[in-house]
C-alpha cells in the first residue's frame, strides 16, 4: 500500500484512497532506500512494475495504472556481489535496477570529506566553525575515526561537543569521550 497505494476498503483502516509513493513521484524521481531490505513479496511487485515500463495497480484494485518515474535506489548492502545478494534479494530485480552502479567508499575512507564537513558546520549557538574549535590532535583523530554510522555517526558527535567551545578548545579527550557516549560497545571502537 505505502508503494502502489490502496483502495478505499482494501484492507482494515483503509477509509479512504491512498496514493502510493509511485503515484506520488510520477513525472520525476522515486527514491528506494535500504532496498536490501525489502521484502519478497515487495521485490516481486516492484520487478513486475519496471518490467511493464510503469504499470501497476493499488492494492485492493483491478483498474491497471501507469506511473513515469526514474527509480533511484540505496543499499548499506552490496547487492552487486551475487553472495552478498543471496537468498534475500531477487538477482532479476537486480539486473533490472542495476543500469548505473555508484558505489559510494564509506567515510572512513574520506577524510577529505570529513574535514569539509567540519568546516561548514558550526556548533549551536556559536559563530565558530567546528574544525576551528578543536585542537591538531583531535582534529587528527577524527580523520582517523573509522565512523561506523558515516554521516549519522558525525552529525550525532557533534551534538555532543560543548557548544561553548572557542578556539582551538576542543581536545582530543572531549572528543573520545564525545564517541564513546555515542557509540554502543557492540560498535567499532573509539581508537586511542
């Protein structure tokens, strides 16, 4: 239903139409994410759509509809690998979604990238930017970090940095201790 919608009536709760996300996207771009994790029955109904160039119906319908939209999707699962794929994701669908691959390295592996994120952002509250409120060595740190929850995993350390920070102040102990609150112990460790 969240995907193709549903007809008034189609299920318990339906009291009205509802417009699936194709509906909604048609004329531009619909955007799948964690398409690793969609279900069995989801995949199925999805390859059947991109076969028939934009066909579908809403739950619960038996008129056909047709949507134009360009499908972009995201996987934390690399689902080009045919052992990563396995038994949870259609190989058919694949080859069908697969016509431009961009893989993204994982922020760890850009450091270039942490550190622009780090000087365009500024902490609440204060006209400085980040990466002038911390010291060489925490700086240097952070580039290390291996961040496994990318972006998230940045964004939601420095919700934990003093917003009171002047130049400079930021060491490298407030910002271990900034990660290791922010990470469970099952995750990569905060490095020393």
């Amino acid at each position: 239903a969240q995907l193709f919608g549903a007809r008034r009536g189609s299920f318990t709760g339906a009291v009205a139409d509802i417009v699936g996300l194709i509906e909604a996207a048609h004329g531009g771009t619909l955007f799948l994410d964690e398409l690793g994790e969609m279900s069995a029955d989801v995949q199925k109904a999805l390859l059947r759509f991109l076969d028939s160039r934009g066909e579908y119906y809403r739950l619960g319908d038996s008129r056909p509809r047709m949507a134009d939209v360009q499908v972009v999707c995201a996987s934390n699962v690399s689902l080009d690998d045919p052992a990563c794929r396995g038994q949870r994701f259609r190989s058919d669908l694949w080859y069908r979604l697969a016509s431009a691959v961009i893989k993204v390295p994982p922020l760890h592996e850009r450091p270039d990238d942490i550190l622009a994120f780090l000087r365009s952002r500024t902490l609440p509250g204060n006209p400085l930017r980040i990466a002038e409120c911390l010291t060489e060595d925490a700086l240097a740190f952070l580039l290390r970090d291996p961040w496994p929850g990318n972006f998230r995993d940045l964004e939601n350390f420095l919700d934990r940095l003093p917003p009171t920070a002047k130049p400079q102040s930021i060491d490298l102990a407030t910002c271990k201790r900034a990660l290791r609150e922010g990470r469970a112990s099952s995750e990569s460790p905060v490095p020393q």
